[in-house]
C-alpha cells in the first residue's frame, strides 16, 4: 500500500443518511448504536473509477487469503452468517463488467415474457394492423411488434432473492462430490438408462459440471470473505450465459447446440440437467459406497440433488427468458418429484401444470415442421418430443387422481416425433430429415405408415408409444363423464376398434406376444415391451370401466383385462431385477395399472352372483396373483416406508389381505345351511352407496372403502 491516504467507504445505511460512518467491518460502531446491524453492510465497488487501471479492492474482504481455513472452522453466529450473505449478493449485483469473462448481453430483454400468442390475442390484430401501415418492416422470426422491452438483462440481475440463491447453489454444489456423482451417473448410464427428454445431453452436461467442480476445488472456493468475489462472479457468469438466446441455424447439428450449453457457455439448464440425472441415477442405484453407505444415507442425497435441481429451475424460471432447452429441465424435474414425493403429492401436480403451462407459452402445441422454418432436424424432433411427453404424462397423472386433465387435443396440433437416430447424430446427416417416421400423425389416423426397417427401441420410441395411448385415452376419459346413453355406447365400440387398430399398427417387435420370462430381450426393450402392452391393456380396462353400469360387478371383458394386467405386473415385480426404466418406474407401473385391475379383481371376489365361469383366468390364478402381490408389497422386497405412494400400497396390501383371509375363511369354515344365501344379497347391494370415489379413481379412497366391507375379516 501508498504512502497516499486511503480513502474508505462508507456502509450503506450511514451513506444513505449521509452520516459519518466510522468504518469498521463487518458491522460499524454507529449501526450497531443505532440498532441497524443486521443491514449493515459495505458495497464491493462503491466509488465509480474512470478507467479500470485505477481499480483497486476498497478493503481487504476482496483479497484471497493464502490459507483459506476449513469449512469447520469458518463458522459464525447468526448475525455474523446474514451479513456474509447480504455482501454477497452485493458482490453479485454490483460486480463490474470488466472482472467477468463475458460482457453484459446488449439484447433487450422483452417483458413480460409472453412466448406464443394464439389468433385470438392482442397481438394477432395488432399485428395485421403494423403489416398494413408498415409492410416494409414484418415481424423476423415470429419477433410480434408491439412487445416493448424495458430494460436490459442487467435489470434482472438485480434482484436479491435471484442473486442469492444462485450463490447458495453454488456453494451447495462445492460441498458435494462431484466426481463420484459423475461415476455415478457414468455407471447409470452404461446400464442403458437415461433421462427420457434430455438424454442427447446428460453425458455432456455431467462432463461439464465436473470441470466446473475441478474449478472451483483449484481455486479452494470457500466461505472467506477473499473468495465472495469468485463465487459471485460465477454466479452472474452463468446467469448472463442462461439470458442469452440459444440461436440454431438451419444447418446446426446437435454438437452445436450442446456447445451452447457448456464450457464458457456453461447455463443454469446444464447443473439442473446433472442435477436431475444425478438424483434419478441414485434413485435406480440401491448400493453406491463411494456416496452412500445405507438406505438413509441414499435417501438424503435424493432430497439434496433434488433440492438442487430445484434451485437451478427457479433460477431459470425467475430470469422470465423461457426457452425449449427449460422445458426439458421443467419435465425431467418433474419426474423426479413423481419419484421422491409420490404422484399423490400436490408437488408433482403443480408441476405438471407448470408443464403445460410452459408448453403453451412456447407454442409447442402448435404445428411443428422443420421444413417450413429456420430450425434444425433435431430441434424439431424435440419440440415434438416435448410436446408428446407432456401430453402423455397429464393424462397419466390424472387418470390416477381422477382429476381433469390440463391439455386438451382440440387445442393442439397433434404431432409424435420420428423415431430416426440419424438425427441426433453429432454431425449433420442430409438424409436424415428425409426418412420415413415410424408415426406419421394426424388426428384422423395417428399412425398410417411403418418403415420397412425395425425401428430400435429406445426413449423416443417410449414417447411415442404412449402419446398415441394418451390420444385415444382422452377420448374415454370424456366417456367416463357420460351418462351410458345409446350413442355412447356407439362411440365405446368406435374407441375399442381404434384401440386394436393402434395396438396392429405398433411395429411387430413393440409388441409383447409372449409371457415375460420368455422374452428373449435385453432389459430396457423388455421393460419397454411391458410398458406398452400395460398401456394397450390399461386403455381397454378404462373403456370396459366407463360402460359400466355398477362398479361392483365388473363385466366379463373388464375381468379378463384386469387379470392379464394383474398377472403382467406380478411378473414384472418377481424379474424386476431384469429389467430396467425405460419409460416408468416399477411403482408407477403398479400404482397406475396393478393397484386399479386389483381392485376390480377384489370386487369381483367379493361377489359371488358372479360364476366361475364367467371369471377369466380362473379365480385360482386371480387369488394366486393377488397373493403374491401382497408378499412383494408386505416383505418390502422393492418398497420400503419412505419410498412415493408407499402409503397407497400399505392400505391396497391390509384390504387385499383382509380379502384373502375371507376367502380362506369361507373355504375352511362353510356358513349353516340356513345362512347360504349369495353374498351378494346381504352385503353387495349395500357397497355401492358407501363408495366414495370417482369411477375411474383407484386411489387411497377405494381401498379405505373396500377396507369397511361387512365380509373382510377386520
């Protein structure tokens, strides 16, 4: 330091009341007389300096100790904990531009952020308007006219809230350990396994935030007061990386558009995406030593690479500048949340509203051609990808909460993506917009044409598979509101033919023929192959489900359904360890189909005015099943207390269980002569009028309400 006197800044409290600020740190002698300690705090940069040569740290919060001390031993008090936090966003939101490795971006940006804007908006007559005042100046690019921006992307970084918890997950992620989860999700995905919709960029996103970890342990990031600077300085860094546009050309290939999303390109979408690949690779992965030793230990680092997930998607949502690559994030977040709360959870129910609420707004329930505009194959393979996921899983979850569902196909350009690997080639391939989809789409036939190759079965083909499931299960779910008229019962047997017409249709090698232990395939494609025959059969179950005229005497046609889907799925559980998620979880699998074709396998028992005859398979094979359903469930073989919808499978296993023993008890111990009379006389026609569930609910009301019949043994 000069000879020269030091001038020192004043903390902001004493600045602003213009008072004489006796400079001590970190909190001074006049805040602390006036009771104002806990706003007191000092700026990074608090005089303006006219050329950066003459920039110098204010004070010495902003040099690097030699020997940063230990996480251990930088603890403090609490008040000391919200003064290092308050300088911290300070450090964020006043860090100047010529310490970053990037300039602030000069683009506007436009606020509100309003995304696509149908025919009956605004901006629809507004715009006919400018192209007959002004035809020399169009709207570029689907840019509308009349959406004035207010301010820079530096208007958004200043916010405190924003600023801070991009730092928090910064530091969070310097606590972790990253290689390990790198291995981690190295060895998940050499198990076949992936995320469904940002499967092209896990691999390089986890690469990514490996470097990034490998910096940040260099540098010894730590909580001292000389690496604030550092740690904010990469917060704003990828904050500023994640306002940019991600702009493709017609002739970009998917290598380009991953280098939009690492290195120095490095985005908020990029940690959510590891993030979320690194808790679903430690949900499929029981036993991993190098990060956790037991169960507990397994399930807190679920919550904590959840949580960050979490972090990076509010990030992203709060800078209001949404884009595809966000959407994938918002999808794959929400799995994870299906995963670690449940499907009961209101959690993933909002999620998945915010899921169509961000499809909309990017218009990808609109027509997708690639032909038509400035957009690479893959781009638009995946805004047909996203759009089919999220179609899909709306009518999955409410199906299973007996809710209505978000997106309806009348508002939407019905459109499923090729299953064409060439496309995600890292390089360009000319002919690869070229071939023929495996589901050529329309709302009048979604799939006429089938390629002359064999398809491979991978996620794009799951996505399909179950879109054109969905498609037709909206349908019914419009039926189940009926009222049974002669004219629905036309539209029932229209539906059932579509069904079997979409099952045919389905390339050969998609269908499951043959029992599961005979299926000659590599893990995924079997768990494929039972995800797709569950959804052929769970779609037929639901229409047998809306024709029905009382709940508690199920057709005949709705008891074969139910049994096919009850044995697929003890099949399932019992060769669990030879199958892999290629779609759904295995407890999704028994939460959406086994639990509702149980419960109507339960009534059916329970009603003995139905003959043996008219039971197929056999009752035997259906108490079989339904035995060996409660043991997976009671042993906890492959659910424990914790895991999502445990609860549910606790109350199906005691009513199923109660079902059984009264079976067993009216099989060893026959009633008197004088009381053989159907059961169904002295106890079924009294059900219905207690059930208190919606038709197509097979959820925690249906069991509690099976639970209370008279004949169950309590």
């Amino acid at each position: 330091m000069s000879s020269m006197k030091t001038r020192l800044a004043a903390c902001e409290p004493c600045r602003r009341a213009k008072l004489a600020c006796g400079h001590e740190r970190p909190t001074c002698a006049r805040c602390i007389s006036r009771r104002q300690g806990d706003s007191c705090f000092y700026r990074a940069r608090p005089f303006r300096r006219r050329n950066s040569a003459q920039q110098a740290p204010e004070c010495a919060t902003t040099t690097k100790p030699a020997n940063p001390p230990s996480r251990e031993e930088s603890t403090s008090s609490p008040h000391q904990k919200e003064t290092q936090r308050e300088r911290e966003r300070d450090l964020l939101l006043h860090l100047p531009e010529s310490e970053l490795s990037t300039p602030v971006a000069s683009a506007t940006h436009r606020y509100p952020n309003p995304g696509y804007l149908g025919t009956s908006s605004h901006s629809t007559f507004f715009n006919q308007v400018t192209s007959r005042s002004a035809p020399e100046s169009p709207a570029k690019n689907g840019e509308l006219p009349f959406q004035a921006g207010v301010g820079a992307p530096e208007d958004l970084l200043q916010d405190h809230a924003l600023a801070g918890r991009a730092i928090y997950t910064l530091r969070r992620l310097d606590q972790l350990d990253i290689p390990n989860l790198h291995l981690l999700v190295r060895t998940w995905l050499g198990r076949g396994v992936n995320l469904p919709l940002a499967e092209p960029f896990v691999a390089s996103c986890s690469e990514a935030i490996v470097a990034l970890g490998a910096m940040f342990k260099e540098r010894a990031v730590t909580s001292t007061d000389g690496d604030n600077m550092e740690v904010s300085r990469w917060a704003r860094f990828i904050l500023e990386n994640t306002l940019k546009p991600m702009k493709l050309r017609r002739n970009s290939t998917l290598a380009d558009f991953i280098a939009l999303m690492v290195g120095d390109n490095l985005r908020w979408e990029t940690l959510g995406i590891f993030f979320t690949a690194a808790s679903r690779a430690c949900l499929d992965t029981p036993a991993f030593n190098a990060l956790y030793a037991n169960e507990e230990e397994r399930r807190v680092l679920v919550k904590t690479l959840t949580y960050m997930s979490d972090c990076c998607l509010e990030t992203c949502l709060a800078l209001d500048y949404l884009n595809g690559l966000q959407l994938v994030l918002q999808y794959e977040n929400f799995v994870v949340h299906s995963q670690v709360d449940g499907d009961q959870s209101y959690h993933s129910w909002r999620r998945m509203g915010d899921l169509a609420s961000s499809l909309f707004a990017l218009g990808y329930h609109e027509k997708i051609d690639e032909l038509s505009s400035d957009i690479p194959a893959f781009a638009s393979e995946l805004r047909k990808a996203c759009f089919a996921r999220v179609y899909a899983g709306d009518k999955s979850l409410a199906i299973f909460l007996g809710r209505p569902p978000r997106i309806g196909k009348e508002y939407c350009f019905f459109q499923i993506p090729a299953n064409v690997p060439e496309v995600w080639s890292p390089t360009r391939m000319e002919t690869a917009g070229n071939e023929t989809s495996p589901f050529q789409s329309g709302t009048d036939s979604i799939a006429k044409q089938v390629p002359k190759g064999l398809e491979p079965i991978n996620y794009m083909a799951d996505t399909c598979c179950a879109a054109l499931f969905a498609f037709i299960k909206e349908d019914i779910l419009r039926l189940l509101r009926g009222t049974n008229s002669v004219r629905d019962e036309e539209i029932t047997n229209e539906i059932r033919l579509r069904i079997e017409k979409q099952w045919l249709e389905l390339p050969e090698h998609y269908r499951l023929t043959t029992s599961l232990k005979d299926c000659r395939r590599a893990a995924f494609e079997r768990d494929f192959l039972v995800g797709t025959r569950l959804d052929y059969l769970h779609t037929h179950f639901l229409l047998s489900l809306s024709s029905q005229v009382k709940i508690s005497e199920p057709s005949e046609t709705m008891l074969e359904v139910a049994g096919e889907i009850l044995s697929l799925i003890v099949e399932t559980i019992i060769l669990r360890d030879c199958l892999v998620n290629a779609g759904t979880s295995l407890i999704w699998k028994v939460s959406q189909y086994g639990l509702p074709a149980a419960g109507i396998i339960s009534l059916a028992l329970l009603n003995t005015s139905i003959p043996p005859s008219a039971v197929a398979p056999s009752r035997s094979k259906l108490v079989q099943d339904l035995s060996v359903l409660a043991a997976e469930i009671t042993v906890g073989a492959w659910i424990q207390p914790g895991d999502p919808n445990f609860a549910l499978f606790t109350r199906a296993t005691k009513t199923i269980q109660s079902l059984l023993d009264s079976l067993i008890s009216w099989q060893t111990n026959p009633a008197p002569a004088q009381s053989e009379q159907p059961m169904n006389e002295n106890f079924m026609g009294d059900l219905d009028p207690s059930f208190n569930f919606q038709s197509w609910e097979f959820e925690m009301n249906f069991w509690t309400d099976l639970a209370e019949h008279p004949t169950l043994l309590n």
